[in-house]
C-alpha cells in the first residue's frame, strides 16, 4: 500500500502568477494539497532565443510570486533541471496523479519537451491537465469558431486565487524537497535598466497607465521616445504570465464605462485581442519559427552579409532612427511597435537579409519575447506572408515624422548630439564645410549609409510584388487567408 502523501502539481511556466490562472484554480478546486513548481531546464537556458534578460525576469517575478505566498505559508519549489527529472524525484516523495500547467504556445524545443512529457505521464498514469491560456485555442483547424470561443474566454471574469488553508505545501516542507534538488538561486542585479519582473510590478505600470498616462496613448504610440510613457508598458507582464490578457481587458472594459478617453482604451483593448490572434495563428502554424508561413516564398534566396548584420545590430547603419533603435534595445529591452517594424523592415528590405538571420538576435533582446508574436511579425514586415500589404519603411520619414527634433536619436546615438536637428536626422548630407564647423567627421565619429535605401527599396519591392503572382505563392495565399481569417463578429466593446 502506497502511503506516500498524494498531491497535485502545477508546473508553472509562462504563466507566473497567482490571479486568473486556470492551472492553479483547477489544482486548487480539487481540494488536494497543491505544489506550485517552476523548473529552470537546460534546454530553454541553451536555446539562442533566451536572455540572461528573460531569466532574471523570471527569477525576479518567482520572487514576487513568494512574497504574494508568505501569507499562505508557501513558496514556489524553484529548481535547475529538466521537467521529468524532477517528477522523477518529487515521485519518490509523494504520490503524484494529476498535474497542471497551461497550454503553451512556444518554440520547437518546448514542443518537443511537450511530447516527451506527455509520454513520461502517460506511462506513469500521470493525468497531465493543460489549460487555456489568454484564450488561445489547441487543435483548430481554420478560424470558424475561434472567435467565439476567445469571446466566451474573454467574458467569464478574472478567476481568484484561493487556497483553502493548509492547501498548499507549506515553506518548511518545500524546504526539505530543496534539501536534494538542484535549487536556483533566484538573486538578480536589480540595478539596471530593464523593468523588473512580477506581478506586483505589473500592476503597478497597470495603474499608472490606467490612472493617466493611457490618455496619450494613441497621440503618442508611434513616436519612439515619448510612446515610452503613453503605452503600458505591460508587454512583459503579459508575455511572462505576470498579468492576464483578460485580467487587464476587464479592467479596460470596466474603466471605459466612466473615462472621457474611450477611444484610446478601444484602441488599447482592441491590441490586446490582437495579441491572442497572433499567438492562436503560431500555435496553428508552428513551422513559422524556422520558414515562411508562405511556402511560397521558401524559393526566396537572399546572400548573409555578416557587415551588414554586424552594423545593424551594433546600430552603425548611418540611418540615425534605425541605430538610435538598436541601441536602444540593446540597453533596455524595448521598442514601441512602429519602431520594431522599421529595424525588421530595414534589416530584409534595405539589407536585404534573411528574416530568420534576425530572430534570435532580437527575441534575445526583446524582454517581452513571446514566441506567438515574435515570429508572425518577422514575416509579416519581411513581406513573405502574401497576405498583408508590404510595407518598407523609410527611416528618415519615420525619424523626421516621429521624432523630428531628433530628441530619441541624439539621446541613442550621442555622436550626433551637437549637431543641429537636420543634421541629426540626415548627417550625410553635411558638407566638407559643415562637418569642419562642427568638429565632426563623417566616417570616422559616425558611419557613411552603409546602403543607399531608394535603390535598395526599389530592389525589395520589386522581387517581393513580383512573386506575388507565383502560382504557389498565390496557392498558399489563399489557404492562409481560409485558415487565419476571422469572420466579422460582435464582441463586447
């Protein structure tokens, strides 16, 4: 007779917080004794898509996670190594049965991790429960129904966190697993840059957003420097499962009601179910994170150029926007959306670079990295969807139209912070004269184009229109439009 305590476990993962999270609120609802696990695999912290960035986030959002536990006497068994490792040692403690955890929509190794724990429980009568997460649905075959589904999703309110009293394993006996784990220390260099992990720290952007800042949130959304305090800024929060998209909806829906400010929260909730469309089109079309959506497009041969790739990712194009972008990024792990358009545009258009030659380097940069996101914008600004219009960003359009006194530029890129205000936008145009007057040298303190961006535009547009009337690009048009398209509906607005 087994009489090894008999508990449930959630297996955390992008998902770490307490509040409307359906894997813990079904663990919680059976009534047994609950084991909250986060675990740190060596598969994702080798994998090119990941940061030191996203690993200190989630140590730090695991912390927060422990102190919102205090009052229950619980914490999350935090460990170093891979998922069935460590059911394998929590099985010679207790008797585990079910274990929950959301569906989650990542790369390839996670999917793979995916199949190989679906197998592990099977053969050891393991009830995996994967659960809905931000109302992304598994196994659709076209968008007939989604959108109802995501609707109905999106109506049921937040669920609560709460834990009949002893439910969870207490710290003292979390501690005793830690005695033969390989436990991870969760310590982070708070003094940076980036925004800092957890729920609580959410929120509190949450409520600065909601509290004033979203008023500007449509003036400013498109400008580099200034859509940094109009936009939420909750991206990672929704990315790493601090927040709910529907947590955050409702409270858009409910502020909306009073606010003299309604269209910028409709702009605003309409991008978070934008968010969910995303992310249900990669989890319907995984073989995006390696290849066109478009087969079509999979005959497109462009030539690695490691200069061109060195220059753009160290911000040393000598377009001004696009490098004061990659600096920026580099240092802070942000970028408004418009802003992210315009370094993937520059990057496949105007250097005509493979996509794919991008994607690591910028899920590694980007903190709020989200795999569902991540890899239908790439395509989409890269033009290989055949589907959305193709569109080439100018960057001295952009610069001059969202940034015209250069305020962003000069604080990126400081080369250019004694110039006057044209110059700093166009610091190629400077004469011989110009630069001798401002004791600057084109060249030598900041690069010469490193392409031309008509003739390279032209080029890309051409090839890129061109194949659109390929037989099998406009075959693969066709069956992405019938198997992504959502019909017009009505949802609560």
């Amino acid at each position: 007779m087994n009489t090894k305590p008999n508990i449930h476990i959630v297996w955390l993962k992008r998902d770490l917080r307490l509040h409307d999270n359906e894997a813990i609120y079904n663990a919680l609802a059976s009534g047994k004794r609950v084991l909250l696990l986060y675990v740190f695999e060596q598969l994702l912290i080798n994998d090119p898509h990941y940061s030191q960035r996203h690993w200190d986030f989630i140590k730090q959002s695991i912390v927060d996670l422990n102190t919102e536990l205090k009052p229950y006497k619980s914490k999350v068994l935090a460990v170093n190594s891979d998922i069935i490792a460590t059911l394998n040692q929590l099985l010679t403690q207790y008797q585990i049965k079910d274990v929950f955890s959301h569906q989650e929509t990542g790369i390839l190794a996670t999917f793979n991790r995916d199949k190989s724990f679906k197998r592990f429980c099977k053969n050891n009568l393991i009830n995996w429960h994967e659960n809905i997460n931000n109302g992304v649905q598994r196994g659709l075959k076209d968008r007939e129904s989604w959108m109802n589904l995501c609707d109905a999703y999106f109506e049921i309110e937040p669920l609560p966190f709460s834990p009949t009293t002893q439910q969870l394993l207490t710290i003292e006996e979390v501690e005793k697993l830690e005695a033969y784990l390989n436990i991870t220390n969760l310590k982070t260099n708070l003094d940076t840059v980036f925004q800092k992990g957890g729920r609580s720290t959410g929120l509190k952007y949450l409520a600065s957003f909601f509290n004033e800042r979203y008023k500007d949130y449509m003036l400013n959304i498109s400008k580099p420097e200034l859509s940094r305090s109009s936009c939420s800024r909750i991206s990672p929060y929704i990315a790493w499962g601090n927040l709910s998209i529907r947590e955050v909806y409702h409270q858009a829906y409910h502020l909306k009601a009073t606010s003299n400010h309604k269209k910028a929260l409709d702009a605003f909730m309409s991008r978070l179910r934008w968010q969910s469309h995303f992310v249900q089109k990669f989890e319907m079309e995984h073989t995006m994170e390696n290849a066109s959506i478009n087969k079509g497009f999979h005959k497109l041969k462009k030539s690695v150029s490691t200069i061109y790739i060195t220059a753009w990712k160290t911000g040393n194009t000598g377009y001004p926007l696009v490098d004061a972008c990659m600096r920026c990024l580099n240092e802070t792990g942000y970028l408004n959306f418009r802003m992210r358009a315009l370094v993937v545009s520059f990057f496949t258009h105007n250097l005509w670079q493979p996509w794919q030659e991008a994607t690591t380097y910028l899920s590694q940069l980007f903190l709020d990295f989200e795999p569902g996101i991540h890899f239908p914008q790439l395509q989409m600004q890269a033009g290989e969807t055949g589907i959305n219009m193709l569109r080439i960003y100018n960057p001295i359009k952009n610069s001059l139209e969202y940034d015209p006194q250069a305020i962003f530029i000069k604080k990126w890129v400081p080369e250019l912070k004694n110039l006057e205000t044209p110059f700093a936008h166009q610091p190629y145009l400077m004469t011989e004269l110009e630069q001798e007057l401002y004791s600057f040298k084109l060249g030598i303190d900041y690069p010469n184009p490193i392409v031309n961006i008509e003739s390279t535009r032209k080029n890309a547009s051409d090839v890129l229109w061109n194949m659109r009337n390929d037989k099998l690009v406009k075959a693969e048009s066709v069956r992405i439009l019938q198997k992504h398209t959502v019909r017009k509906h009505t949802s609560k607005t």
